[in-house]
C-alpha cells in the first residue's frame, strides 16, 4: 500500500524528453529526404534552371547552320522563312475545322494574294506569339467539343492562354501588338455552344491583341455554311483595312494538277480501296484505312409494312477478322454514291467517254492542300467512292463554277444562286439539289430522265476543281444493336431508310431524295435476299424507288458468288451499361433510338443465364430494375422487334419493363400525341426512386435537337420534385450532376441529312456521342414560375410533322407537375392579398429563396471554375514533364520503330513477290528452253507447224530472258530496300536507345549525387547534434529538472505547513477537553455526602460497580443515590482517564 504523504517522481518527463528527441529526429530525416530529392531534381533539370533565358520565353533555335533546319516548333520563323504573312490555327476533332482553315488561306491567296501558314497547334509552341510582326495577323478557327472543352489538338493553346503565369517572350502574359481573327464552330443542341471560340476571342483581349472584325460563330445545327459566308465577307473587308492590302492583288490558283497517265500497272490503280493495305489486300488491322469487307449473313425487313418506309435489319459477319466489340459501340459502314449520281456528274463535266482513264493528282501546295484520297485513281472512282457528291451543292462553289458555265443564262443563274441567300435556300436548299443536277438545271437540262451525254450539257470545269471543292465521302456511323456476349462472330444494324420528297420551286419540280448510307444498306439487302427493287429513274416516277449502287465494290472485292460484303470497321464508345447489375438501368429510344439499348438487354439476358445456371432461379432476386421508354407510330406499323421483347422479359425474370408511346395510335383526353417523355412522367415515382435512391444510370439515344431535349426537362423536372425543389435549380443541377457522374449518357443523331451523320457528330470521340444540359436557369419571380408552369409554349416551327418518328412536341413538357399545384399557387396570391403582415413575409420568403438560388448557382459556378483551372494546371504540369525529360522524342523514336517495322515487314512481302515472280519467269523460260531443244533434236524431220512453232518459241525466250532479268533485278532492289530500311530501323533504335541511356545515366548520377549529399548531410547533422543540439539538450534538462525540484519543493513546505497547523489545532481542541475532564474529576473528589430522602414507596437497589459502592433508592418516582469512592479508586480513575486522552489525541494526530 502506498503511503499518500510519500513524494513521489512520474516518469512522465524524461518520457517527454524522449518523445520530443524522435520528433527532432522524424523532422530531421524528413527534411534531409526533401533536400536530397531537392537537389536530385535541381541536377536533373540543371539545364532548364540555370540557364541564362527565362524559363518562360522561347525555346533556343538551333542555327541552320548545325542541323540544317530551324525550330520544327517555330511557326513564326516558318512564316519568316517563307515569307507568309498570316498564320492560321485550327482546334478540330473531325477534321471540320481544319476545311475552314484551309478555305480561309485559300481565299486569303485569291482576294489579297497573301501566303498563310496553315498550323496545327499542338505542332507547335506559342512562347513567341508576341513576335509575330505588326504586318501579320493570327487567325483562330476552333471548334468546340463535348461538354465546352477544346479539341484534343487545342488543349495546349487554350491552357496556355487562359494560364496566367504563363509568359510569352516578352516575359509577359501581354500581346499588345497581335492581330487576330477567331471563327468558332459549334452546335446550338449542346449547352456551351461555341465556347472555346467565345473563350479565345476573350482571353486574347484580356492581353491587349487586336480583334479584326466580329467574331465568327458557325452552328452545325441549322448551316455551318451559310454563317461562314455571312460572316466572311465583313472580316475580309475589317481585314483589309487593318493590314493595308486591297482585294484584287491575288488570282485564281489551282490547288492540284491532274494528269492522265498513258500507262500505269492495272494492279497499281486504286478503283475504291482506302490504303495500300486495301489494294494488296495485306493483312492487318482493319481500321478506317482499312475496312473489312464483312458478309452479310441476314438481312431482313422491320417495318411491318415496308411499301411507305423501310427500316433495315442487317447482320454482318466478323468471323476471322480480327475485329471485336463491345454494346454501345458504333459500326462505321462505307457507302458508295449512286449510280445515276455518278453519271450525271461525268455526263455535266463531258468524261463520261473517258470515266475509265487513269489520272494522277499532285498538291502544288501540301501546306494547303492535301490529295484527299489515294492515287492513281479514275475519273469514275474519285466520284463514287471518294468524294461525296450527293450532297446538296454549296452556295460558295456555285460562284466558282459560273465562269465555265456553257451560255450566258447558265452563268447569270449560278452568280443568282451564289449572291443571293434566299433563292439559294428556296431552290437548292429545299430542293436538295446535287452539284450535277444544278449543273443540269441551269444548262435548261431535265433532270428526270437518267443522264446521257446526249440529254446533258457538258461544262469545261477543269476537275481539280471538283477534287478541292466538294468534300471527301466519309463512312455512316450506327449503333450496334446486339451484344457480342450472344453473338460474338456478328454485329447487327439497325438502320432506317431515308426517303423523303423536296419542295417544288420555279426551277425545280417535286422530286424524291434518298439518304446515301441507308439507300445503300437497303440495296446490299435486296441483293443478299436475292429481292428485286423499283430502281430510281424509273417511268413511274410517282413512285418512291431506291437508287442503285456498284456494291460488288472495287474489283468485285464485296462480292462472292451469292454472298454480298459490306465494307465495316468499328469505332469505340463510352455508351455502356454499368458493370453491377444491382444498378437500376433507364433507357429512352424511340423509333431507331432502340438500337443500342437491343444489345442492352441482349447483354443483361446473356449474364442472367450464366447467373441462374450458376446461382439458381433465384439469381436475379436482388438485380436492379431495367425500364425500356420506346416510341413508334403505330404498334403494326414500325413497332421494331416487337416479337423480341417478351422473350428478353421472360428471361430477365421480370426485372424488364417495357413503355411504348405509339404517337398515331393513342391519344391524351385532349387530342394530343403521346411520345416518350410523356410516359417518363407518368412513371415519375419509380424513375426518381430508381435515381435518387439506387443510383441508377440513364441513357437516352436518339434524335437530339427535339425529344432529347425534352426528355432532359422532364427528367429535371421528376428529380427536383422529389429534391423538394424546382426543375430549374434542383432538378437542373441534379442532371448536371448525373452527367459529370457518367450516370445520364447520350447517344445522339442530328436528324435526317443526305450527308448522313454531321460532321460534329462523325468524330465525337472516339466514342460516346454527347449532348451537354442546358444552363441552369434560376426562378426570380413566383409570378414567372407560376406563368412559366401554367401556360404550355407554342409548338416550335422546326419540328416537322413528317419527322414524327423522333420528333415529339414541345408542348407535351410544359404540362403542370400535378393537379393541385396551380390551385395551391392561386390560394397563396390570395391569401396574400388579404393580409398585409402575410405579404411581407412572403416577400422575406422570397427575398431567402433568391438569395439561395443565387448561392447555389454561384457556388456551382465557382466549383465548376476551380475544377477547370485545376484540370488546365495538372494537364500543363504534365504536358511541361513530358517535354522537359524528353518522354516526347522518346515517343516519336517509338513511333518510328513501329513504322518502320511496318515498312520492313512490306518491302519483305514485296521481296517475296518479286522472288516468286522471278521464279515463275525461271520456270517459263526453262520450260520454252526445253521445248526448243526437243525440236532442234528432231530438226531434220520438222513440218511448216514446227518451223512456226520454234520461230514463236525463240521470240518467247527472248521475253521471258527480258523478264527474268527484270525480276532479278527486282529482286535485288527488293533486297536492297530491305537491307536499306533495315539499316534505317537499327539507326532508329540505336538513337532510341541512345536517348533513354542518356536519360537513364541523368538519373543514376541524380540518384548518385543525391545520395551522396544525403550523407553529408546526415553527417552534419550528427555534427551539429553533437556540437550545439547536445549541450543546448543537457542546459534544458538541467533547467527543467531544477524547476521541477523547486515546484515540488514549494508544494511539499505547503502541504507541511498546513498539517501542521491541523494538528495545532487538534491538540488546542484536546488540552481544553483535558482541562474540562480534570474539572469535573476535582468536583467529584470534593462533593460533599447527601442525606436520604424518605421514599414514597420503598423500592431498594443495590449496585454494585468496581470498586465503587453505590446504593440508589427509589421512592415515589425519586432517586437517591449514594456513592461511596475510596482514594484507591479514585487514583484508578484518574489514570484511566488521561490514558484514554492520550489516546484520543494520539488517534486523532496520526491516524489523520
């Protein structure tokens, strides 16, 4: 037991000591790890940070002098170098962007006669964009893409102009003295329409550049075409001024020269194919330069009454490929351009009699212009399969083509059409017009009959012309409508047939236009069914026909005996279920918009087998609902895969729901459609619950100017609803959440276009085809959300009727939430009305609801902001990383290891063919050799046949001598190439090599030095431990130690001092007891004998107690007692009591 008045020391302090000297030491090694890493980096960088430049300003250029080149990244030397005085940028992702930059260095060149540099700008660095003369000017032609980012070869340049540590060479984030030009390309579906146009045009004032002219902004949605030459001409006349030159210094240029080849090897003609790889059918990746051509092993029509409209089933066969896919993704399919199309462009440009000679085409500019398509090629070829000329002729080309018109009448109607807007759009545009046919038309030729040279005017319009005027015919992309899980050889298209009639004009009469894709898919049907179809052109022209097309394909490659071959490749998509079926899955597609969502389901029936043959019937039991919005016309009309459904739902064991909105079949009680969005509202609860709560995922697939549009609203409205908000706050931002989060994904196209898939769309990446939310718009006023919510918009006049398939109205959103909300908002205004103090609370509501709408947008805007801002600095800090340690020429060698491989591996096949070949030829002329020998054995005995016959066996082993020779020789050049390329591959490695040991040597001496400096450092630490932190450490303990003895000094006196005045008072408190006892024991010896008292009752008691006798006698209620004390008792007594206050005090002092 331990004693509470006993000192004690805790060894919590030395303790303590101990902690804080690990800390010290934790603290050490930390910052002795951080200064090594320091210097590492300081040494491995040594030439960036001690450098004599800034960091920031522009490269060195190496003099030409040493490597024979400048700067490849210097687009302001190139300009200098070859004298251009405009420098064009492009941000495209499809290629779109890149045509408008060329036409612009091309118009540049003909109005002004100036030379631009036409630059893609991740090719280049932007440190001295500043140095750009004052006599030069800087256009920026950018598209924007996905959700407002910049294209993926613009990311650079835009992280460069909104980063502002970033400096230019004047050690500035300044451009005081740029000229610039900026036309944007977007699509006013998505939400941030043209924004990284808006953004550059912004950061560029920000820095003081120059603006020239208004800010262009094209809109894919309606005709990128028309705002580009709306815009044009007021810039080239702000231009103009701005830079001191005058329109009409330039002239007509042609951009290619074509020439027709008197010989060229048969073999050696491109007739269709997209690449080398194509032509001699060497195998490899088949890819967009390389399609393979896929049999068709079904094809099948879904319309149930095909005589009005088709829609067209196809199966294409991928066995042996090579090529895979997932659901979700998209088949590219390469269509060709009809025949009568092809025909009417070589009977308008008078080749139809030579459509077969081989021609050469060479760039005079490649800077500006790059041969679209491989060559030697044919007039016939370039036509139909190379350039698209099935679409609607352009405004610009029709001023161009004017002046080779064949009379005056002809001329003056192309200059009418080019200058003047609205006639352009009433006949070419609503007509839907073809280059050839408007070249048939203003000749005064009919375009109803099949063209011939005899019923065409032919125009001299020099056919380099066409080749860089009309656009390159890009592949139809659709979505796959089938899973690889249950058809892993086979990908299913679904594919609705473009058909429609053009309006009528004075010069043009009603006339049937076809979709070029899905015309083509229809005839690949017919033909691999064995069907016969009405061909366009036909004497009944009343009737709808389809065109038809070569698809045997070049050199009969797409056909084999009754088995036809379309020409595919796959491109890959983010549109994707989610991996856990556990998630709730929503996906609205109406009419065609079915297509991927049939692989959907394919894919989740394909894992529920597997599931229930694995885990019983009862598998799916916690799998989460899969709700299927469709829409069509009619139930036995184009209901697609109508006998599909039930069996994919008996399947999935009843975790499938289909909704289907027929538009023409059923009706609201007031006469109105009802269309996909409709039945989304109606299933409100299930929808809301099946995001909010199971974090479900939503797809939506379809056209998406109209019924994606509307289908976002009415989901934005469902979600704020249940937030307990509204749609344009809540819902909105929960939509927008749903986005970032890859939980509402789209699929979309851009309705019907005989272009087929827009070229915004063609590209999107390589993947998921996205439509952004719309801004969120915040309610300021109740009346206005009142107004808002109670009064429906009119219909829009850009939803055609005709396109119902995919065209619901706007009207059937803006229907009220629920039939008692516009009663409960009427009773609110009334009672406001009839109370003033009910008024102004109101108006306080409202003030705080404003105030939280307000902070909610400004709070998401700020989070928006600080997560592109942090996104631009971490993309720029590794884009600096990669440059810095050399990872990029690390990259290009890797690159060029891989082409050359490529290159070696076909001079190889080469080689083996030139061997075969010469082999043959050995074979032919020792064969002919032979047979001359036999007759020379015989001669004696020869006939007139034999004579002949040796004659013409001699001439044949003369050719083949010259043939032997000449494959011999090729089989040396072969040979040598191989050696050659060889050669060039081992330097390229070697400089590969070379590049990473240099860096692997910067990194082991890094690693060196730094461990080496480590030590010296860790060993002046431990000299300065020993020096000064040690004796400091023994003052402090010594200090401490003597405080500590002097605190417990004073609290042990204290607690001294106050025991002891307890115990003074304690033994004051006995002495007075003490005096108090002996009182009363002296009164006791001193009292004097009592006589008795004559009892009432006698009642006698003897006690008897010690050695005391004493008598008490009672009478009548009275004591008597009588004491009778000895002096020995008395002395006992006395004793006995100052041991028992001994005792007393004794306990009371120690015990305490």
């Amino acid at each position: 037991m331990t004693d509470p008045n006993r000192t004690t020391f805790s060894s919590a302090f030395p303790f303590g000591l101990f902690t804080t000297a690990m800390t010290t030491t934790s603290t050490s090694d930390i910052l002795i790890l951080a200064l090594g890493v320091g210097l590492a980096a300081a040494y491995l960088f040594r030439d960036q940070l001690f450098a004599a430049s800034k960091p920031k300003t522009a490269p060195v250029v190496a003099p030409k002098g040493q490597n024979g080149f400048g700067n490849p990244r210097d687009f302001v030397a190139k300009m200098k170098e070859g004298k251009k005085r405009l420098v064009i940028f492009y941000g495209s992702q499809t290629g779109t962007a890149e045509e408008y930059a060329i036409r612009l260095a091309k118009e540049a060149k003909t109005k002004f006669g100036l030379a631009s540099l036409v630059c893609d700008p991740e090719e280049y660095d932007f440190e001295n964009l500043d140095q750009l003369p004052e006599d030069c000017a800087a256009f920026f032609v950018m598209a924007t893409y996905g959700e407002g980012e910049p294209t993926d070869n613009a990311v650079q340049l835009m992280q460069n102009l909104q980063d502002e540590s970033f400096e230019f060479s004047n050690g500035e984030h300044k451009l005081p003295g740029l000229k610039y030009v900026v036309f944007g390309l977007g699509n006013k579906t998505y939400e941030h329409y043209n924004s990284i146009g808006r953004a550059v045009d912004t950061e560029l004032t920000k820095m003081g550049a120059t603006r020239i002219g208004e800010r262009g902004e094209g809109d894919d949605d309606k005709s990128m075409e028309e705002d580009y030459l709306e815009w044009k001409d007021g810039m080239w006349e702000a231009f103009a001024t701005a830079l001191g030159v005058e329109e009409g210094q330039g002239g007509d240029s042609a951009d290619f020269v074509v020439s027709e080849l008197d010989s060229h090897p048969p073999e050696k003609v491109y007739l269709g194919e997209l690449s080398a790889r194509a032509l001699t059918r060497t195998k490899g990746i088949h890819d967009a330069k390389n399609p393979y051509p896929a049999p068709i092993t079904e094809g099948r029509e879904l319309f149930q009454n095909p005589t009005a409209r088709n829609c067209v089933h196809i199966e294409l066969n991928t066995e042996g490929s090579g090529i895979t896919y997932q659901h979700g993704d998209h088949v590219g399919v390469w269509p060709s351009n009809p025949d009568v199309e092809v025909d009417r462009l070589l009977c308008a440009l008078g080749l139809m009699d030579k459509k077969d000679n081989v021609i050469g085409i060479e760039s005079l500019d490649p800077a500006l212009a790059k041969v679209p398509f491989p060559v030697p090629t044919t007039y016939a070829t370039v036509l139909r399969h190379y350039i698209d000329i099935s679409a609607v002729a352009g405004r610009q080309i029709l001023g161009t083509l004017s002046k080779f018109a064949p009379n005056s009448n002809a001329e003056e109607l192309l200059k009418k059409l080019n200058t003047n807007k609205e006639e352009y759009h009433n006949v070419v545009a609503l007509g839907c017009l073809k280059l050839a046919e408007v070249l048939q038309i203003a000749a005064g030729n009919d375009i109803k009959p099949h063209p011939t040279t005899e019923n065409t005017t032919a125009w001299s319009i020099p056919f380099d012309i066409i080749v860089s005027s009309i656009p390159r015919l890009q592949p139809r992309y659709y979505s796959i409508s089938s899973s690889p899980k249950l058809y892993p050889n086979s990908i299913h298209v679904t594919c609705v047939v473009l058909k429609y009639q053009s309006e009528a004009s004075q010069h043009v009469p009603q006339k049937w236009c076809y979709g070029v894709g899905s015309n083509f898919l229809l005839n690949l049907r017919y033909a691999a069914n064995g069907e016969t179809a009405l061909i366009a052109n036909s004497p009944d022209p009343s009737v709808a026909s389809v065109p038809s097309y070569l698809i045997e394909g070049p050199r009969g490659a797409y056909r084999q005996d009754t088995v036809y071959k379309a020409p595919i490749h796959v491109r890959r998509s983010t549109f994707r279920l989610p991996t856990n079926p556990k998630s709730p899955v929503i996906m609205i597609g109406p009419g065609t918009g079915v297509a991927p969502f049939r692989g959907f389901v394919q894919e989740r029936v394909a894992l529920a087998r597997r599931s229930i043959e694995k885990n019983g019937p009862d598998a799916l039991a916690d799998w989460g609902r899969i709700s299927l919005f469709y829409g069509c016309r009619r139930s036995n009309e184009d209901f697609l895969y109508a006998d599909e459904w039930p069996k994919y739902a008996e399947d999935l064991k009843g975790k499938f729901t289909m909704h289907c909105a027929f538009s023409r079949q059923n009706y609201k009680p007031d006469g109105s459609k009802i269309y996909v969005q409709d039945l989304l509202w109606d299933d409100r609860e299930h929808v809301a619950e099946a995001i909010l709560q199971g974090k479900g995922y939503v797809y939506i697939c379809g056209e998406a100017k109209n019924m994606s549009k509307q289908v976002e609203d009415v989901l934005a409205r469902i979600l704020g609803e249940a937030k307990g908000g509204s749609a344009a706050v809540e819902g909105v931002a929960e939509v927008k959440l749903l986005k970032e989060r890859s939980r509402l994904m789209l699929d979309h196209e851009h309705g019907p276009s005989l272009r087929g898939i827009s070229s915004s769309l063609a590209s999107l990446a390589p993947g998921m085809l996205r439509v952004s939310l719309t801004r969120p718009l915040v309610a300021r006023h109740f009346s206005s959300t009142f107004a808002r919510r109670s009064i429906p918009p009119k219909p829009s006049p850009e939803s055609p009727e005709s396109n119902e398939l995919n065209t619901p109205e706007t009207a059937s959103i803006s229907q009220p939430p629920s039939p008692g909300l516009e009663q409960k908002l009427l009773d609110g205004i009334l009672e406001k009305k009839s109370s003033p103090f009910q008024d102004d609370l109101d108006a306080l509501k409202q003030r705080v609801q404003e105030w939280r709408d307000q902070a909610l947008v400004s709070f998401r805007n700020r989070a928006d902001e600080f997560t592109a801002k942090s996104k631009v600095t971490f993309s720029r800090l590794g884009s600096e990383l990669n440059r810095v340690t050399g990872y990029e020429v690390i990259d290009v060698l890797k690159r060029e290891v891989v082409e050359q491989e490529a290159r070696i591996n076909a001079t190889r096949q080469a080689a083996r063919q030139a061997k075969q070949a010469y082999d043959e030829a050995v074979v032919q002329r020792s064969n002919s050799q032979r047979e001359v020998n036999d007759l020379l054995q015989r001669k004696s005995t020869w006939t007139d046949t034999d004579v002949g016959r040796f004659t013409t066996l001699v001439r044949q082993d003369h050719l083949y001598e010259q043939e032997e020779a000449r494959a011999k020789a090729a089989v040396h050049e072969m040979e040598n190439a191989v050696e050659r390329e060889f050669s060039e591959l081992m330097r390229t490695i070697l400089a590969r090599y070379h590049e990473e040991q240099v860096w692997s040597d910067k990194i082991r001496s890094a690693s060196t030095y730094g461990q080496l400096a480590a030590l010296g450092l860790n060993m002046l630490v431990f000299v300065m431990a020993i020096i000064i932190v040690e004796p400091w450490k023994r003052r402090r303990l010594a200090q401490t130690f003597e405080k500590k003895v002097e605190q417990l000094s004073q609290e042990n006196e204290a607690r001294v001092g106050a025991s002891m005045a307890e115990i003074g008072a304690q033994l004051a408190d006995q002495e007075r007891l003490i005096l108090h006892l002996r009182d009363i024991t002296h009164g006791l010896l001193t009292l004097p004998p009592v006589e008795a008292v004559p009892p009432a009752e006698e009642v006698k008691q003897n006690v008897v107690v010690a050695n005391v006798d004493r008598t008490e006698e009672v009478h009548a209620g009275q004591v008597v007692t009588t004491i009778q004390l000895t002096r020995g008792t008395l002395e006992l007594a006395a004793v006995a009591t100052g041991a028992f206050v001994i005792g007393v005090a004794s306990s009371l002092i120690f015990g305490r």
